[in-house]
C-alpha cells in the first residue's frame, strides 16, 4: 500500500483536497499514464482511512480539472490532455466523439424484432457501425416502460457514447428519455417520436404511406373498409396511419365509419404474453365481421393484425380476396407470406439513417435543432387484395 506523505502545509487543508493533489501528483508524475484507471473511492478508502464522500469529492476535484474521465460502472481513468469532458462526465473528442484508445459504443433500446419488422432495422445499424469502425449493443425492452428505463440506466452505466431508441407505445414517455434530453445526450428515436420531447428521429412517412394503401383499396371499389388496429392512444405511429387512412376518405368524398373500426387488438403489443391473447382477438373480429356483413376490405395496422383478420375470415367462411380484402403494413420478406397486400417500410435505410444522425449529433454537426427524417414505403401488391364481389352474410362455421 502506498503511503500518503504530506507537506508541511497539507495538515491545514481539508482531506479530499489532500487525496486530490495527491492523485494529481502521480498523474503528473506518469505513475498514472493516458488511459490507466486510477484507484476507485472504495481502493482510496482504504488507502487513506477515509470515508467514500471525501473521496468522492477528491475524483470529482480530479475530473473538474479534465485530469481523469469517469464512468459509471466502469471507473475512472486518466484523460488525454487533448481531450474534453462533455456534459455526463465521459471523455469526448471535440471531432469524434472518442475517448483515448476506445471504439465508439452506440446503444440501441428496441421493444423486439422479427422477420416481420426489426431484423432490416438491425441490419442496417450493424452495416453503419462497420463503416464507422464501431459496436452496436442491443438491448429489448418488449414495450414494457419500466424494462425500457432499465435498458438505457444499464447502457449508460455501460458507457455507451449514443443511443437509438425504438420506444414503448402508448400514452408515455420514460422519464430515462426525459434525463438525456435535459443532459444533451446524443440519442435519436427510431419509427417513432414522442409528443413535446426534442429529440431527432428517423422514421416511415406513415400518413401517406397510409393514405396510398387505402387509395389502393378504393381504386378496387371497397368503400366499406375495417381499420384494425391495438389502441393508439398517443402512439405517434398508429395515430398517423390512421391520419393517413382518413385522408384518403376525404381525397374520394367517402364518410369514415368508425363503426367499421377496431382499435382493441393487443396480441400483437411486444408486451402481450399471454398465449390466450390471440384466441380472444380473433373472436373479437369474427363477432365484429358478423355484426358488419358489409365490411369488404381491411387495412390493418400491422402484419400480425393482418394474419388475425386472415383466421376470422376463415371462421366466418369468408373467402381471401373474393370476399373480403385484406391490406396491411410489413410482412416477412418469404413467398409464403408474399400474397398479403403490404405497406414496405424501407426498414434498413431507417437505421442506417438513425445511426449515423447519432453520429453527426455526437460531433455537434446537429447542434441546436432537431431533425426529422421520415422515409417512404412501398406498395406491395399481393393476392390477398382483389376487387369489390357481392357477399352474402356470413355465419361462423
């Protein structure tokens, strides 16, 4: 153990103050070089006979002077001279972004992912952190807030130096999101916003591409079309889909029947476990075809609302696209599921673009604003969409 030795003037300033000098000293020294991790409050506790706020104090002291970086979860380590601390305490190159000798980390906060919608987004983040010579760490929150907020306190403790954030739906933001914005940490929102949060995100162009999928409908004679949908109660995803659909209505002079509507499907939710979820949805739309025999297309929010609409139709023996038309957003990129109508989001050029917008926000090339990128979607046309037949009412099998 190493003994601390004091001057003749040392006995009359306060302890952290001593510890702190101390410690500058071996940094000058290069007992600690660029890089090194210096001892923890605990290590110093011990060495000096103190309590963890005095230390503390003295790493504070030592990280104010831009002598040492710290990193909650990881410790505390001598700063290069060349090299700023930004607003969270971690060492920042004013260009890159980089601490001394490290990669860049970038941690993405996704609710989950399939063939249906996420894997493109991955792809096109982990292709962008190839390019930028950096790491991608990934971490599912399946919708649920309090998990979400977990996810970013561990990817800050584990330094990361952006985050992408895929958030929970419904009528809330994380408080966790909320810290990043005040403390100008560079993060971007991914297929999503949040209402009167300032932070950037990348995006589909939801109402139009919305708006074309139901334009489709109309053009095949379908006036009287079911939207189907979880609750979009401030889920800035869904309620511009709907947006878009309602739009389209206007474009042709058609009324919105909202009592052709369901906004109760939950299977679908990533935080929806239970297995008896699915059956119960479907009843709800095989009881919902029978009270509405006029109903003679579909446009569902998402592919998995699509696939419920498919077995209702099927218990109530209505025929797919004769019947009843069925259109929705995504669908697995297999010629087994290739026959259903889809909206394509271009979901890898999505998180290409996130990636390297927290990139650019990191470099302060974003600095002062927020940036909106919202993409296209494709129409995709499948054999589940097909023109106005007349139909008998149908009764469940």
């Amino acid at each position: 153990m190493e003994v601390l030795v004091l001057g003749k003037d040392s006995a009359s300033k306060p302890m952290y103050e001593q510890i702190f000098e101390s410690l500058r000293e071996r940094i000058q020294l290069q007992q600690y070089k660029v890089g090194d991790r210096v001892p923890s409050e605990k290590e110093l506790c011990d060495e000096f006979g103190v309590s963890r706020i005095t230390t503390k104090k003295a790493l504070e002291m030592l990280a104010n002077e831009q002598l040492i970086v710290r990193q909650p979860g990881r410790g505390s380590f001598v700063a290069d001279t060349a090299v700023t601390l930004d607003g969270l305490g971690r060492s920042a190159s004013p260009m890159t972004g980089k601490e001394p000798n490290r990669k860049l980390l970038i941690g993405l906060v996704i609710t989950n992912f399939s063939d249906m919608y996420g894997t493109e987004l991955l792809y096109g983040m982990e292709e962008a952190s190839r390019q930028h010579d950096s790491f991608l760490v990934l971490r599912r929150s399946f919708g649920i807030p309090e998990q979400e907020e977990q996810c970013i306190r561990e990817l800050l403790e584990l330094g990361v130096d952006g985050m992408i954030i895929f958030p929970a739906q419904g009528e809330y933001f994380s408080d966790e999101i909320l810290k990043l914005v005040v403390s100008k940490f560079p993060f971007v929102m991914i297929d999503r916003y949040l209402k009167g949060i300032p932070a950037s995100s990348v995006s589909t162009d939801n109402v139009g591409a919305a708006r074309e999928g139901t334009a489709h409908l109309f053009e095949l004679g379908h006036q009287h079309i079911a939207f189907l949908t979880q609750p979009p109660v401030n889920t800035t995803t869904i309620e511009e889909r709907i947006e878009g659909f309602i739009e389209a209505h206007n474009d042709q002079g058609i009324l919105v029947n909202r009592e052709l509507w369901v906004e109760s499907m939950l299977s679908s939710l990533p935080s929806e476990f239970d297995p008896e979820a699915k059956v119960r949805d479907v009843q709800t739309l095989v009881a919902h075809f029978q009270k509405h025999p006029q109903i003679t297309a579909v446009f569902a929010a998402e592919y998995d609302i699509a696939l419920l609409a498919l077995e209702a139709a099927e218990q109530v023996g209505m025929r797919v696209p004769e019947q009843l038309s069925i259109l929705c957003f995504d669908s697995p990129h297999t010629d087994r599921h290739s026959r259903i109508t889809h909206l394509k989001q271009n979901q890898f050029s999505m998180g290409e673009q996130a990636f390297n917008m927290v990139l650019q926000h990191m470099q302060g090339q974003e600095a002062g604003g927020v940036k909106r990128i919202v993409l296209p979607a494709m129409l995709v046309k499948g054999t589940s969409t097909g023109k106005v037949r007349e139909h008998a009412v149908f009764q469940s099998k």
